[in-house]
C-alpha cells in the first residue's frame, strides 16, 4: 500500500495540473500555456523533491526505532553503517554485532542523516542516490531510468528559477511537461514500496549473481 506521502504526492501533481496545464493540443498552444507549464514543471519538481526528503526522515526514524527494539531492518542498520563510517572511516560496522555497539549513537546518526537531507538544495542523481543509500536502497533496486529522469528534470528546472520563465521554457508542449512528471512519479511509487520492504527486512537483498567460471 503507497505510503501517506506518496498519495499527497499523487494529489498535489494532479492539482498542479488541474491549474497549470491547458486542454489544448500543444500545437495550438500560446506563450502564456508555456509559462504556465513551467510554472507545473517547477511546482512538481518541488514536491518530488519534499516528498523524497520527507519519506526518507520518515524512515530514517522508523528505523531506528526498530533497530533499538532490535527488530529487523536495512534501513536501521545502513544508516548505522552510514553514519558510523562518516566519522570514522576505519570502521565500518557490518556485523549485527557491530551494529549494537554503537547503540548509544542511534539519535546521533539518525540527526546527523536528518540535518543532511536538510542541507539538500535539488533533487538530481547524486542527491537522490544520497539521499536514498543512507536508508538501505541501492542504486540496483530503483527503477532503471529513474535517475536519469531526475537529472534532466533537474536540468530543466534549475535554470527556469534563476531567469525570467518565458525566457526558459524550453517550450516543450504542455502536455508533455505534464508527462514527464507523471513518468517521474510512477517510478517513484516503486521507490515508495521499497523503502518499507528495506524498513522491516534483512539482511540487505543480494547483489548481481556471481560469474561462472
């Protein structure tokens, strides 16, 4: 089942929509439909991004919470892992064992991931890899084009809140503006899915299968 989040996402995208984006056939479609689309490209951008942060210090928390009860969990123990190797690069704690000597750090790490996903400005491949690892998800595990899609968004979207928008809409058709953040958030619901399986689960899932020799 989508996480709360993930259907306030759903709804403010297709609000965004609703107000920003024309009935029209793109062709027929005039210079103030092309700001307004850009206008839904920044708006949706912006809550992809919240939605992302928001889910991952979600469950950031959950994890640990799981971890002092010593429940199962990737995303308890990753951000062990994470926080741990930070602030001592010799040491990286792998084992369970390992992992519940530095019980007295659990709210140290978890603030330290917290004040880190704060500090993110953007939502490009590199932010959401860091943004996502700490909390047990590896690249593997998303969808294929899913970062690739983010970069561009990210490319498209920066630019536009740093001049004037009819100077940068790049004039892609409305509808297509609208697609492209919709394609966006049907990966994510994928992402949504397994950042609960990776909450409640280990060990980690196994990586590619070893060569033959």
């Amino acid at each position: 089942m989508p996480s709360t989040l993930f259907v306030g996402l759903k709804q403010r995208i297709d609000h965004y929509a609703q107000i920003f984006i024309t009935d029209k056939d793109d062709l027929e479609a005039v210079l103030e439909d092309h700001v307004r689309a850009v206008a839904f490209r920044i708006l949706a951008s912006a809550a992809i991004e919240e939605f992302v942060e928001e889910r991952c210090k979600t469950v950031a928390r959950a994890g640990i919470e799981r971890l002092k009860k010593r429940l199962p969990t990737t995303t308890g123990r990753a951000l062990v892992v994470w926080g741990v190797s930070r602030k001592n690069p010799g040491c990286i704690p792998i084992h369970e064992v390992d992992v519940g000597d530095h019980y007295d750090l659990f709210d140290e790490l978890l603030a330290a991931y917290i004040n880190s996903v704060n500090s993110t400005h953007g939502l490009n491949s590199r932010d959401v890899r860091n943004l996502l690892n700490p909390v047990g998800l590896r690249t593997h595990q998303l969808p294929a084009d899913l970062l690739d899609r983010l970069q561009v968004l990210a490319e498209r979207r920066d630019p536009v809140v740093h001049t004037v928008a009819t100077k940068a809409t790049g004039r892609l058709g409305p509808s297509v503006e609208r697609k492209q953040i919709e394609d966006i958030v049907a990966r994510l619901e994928s992402v949504d899915a397994a950042l609960d399986e990776a909450l409640e689960k280990f060990p980690l899932l196994q990586g590619a299968p070893a060569q033959a020799h």
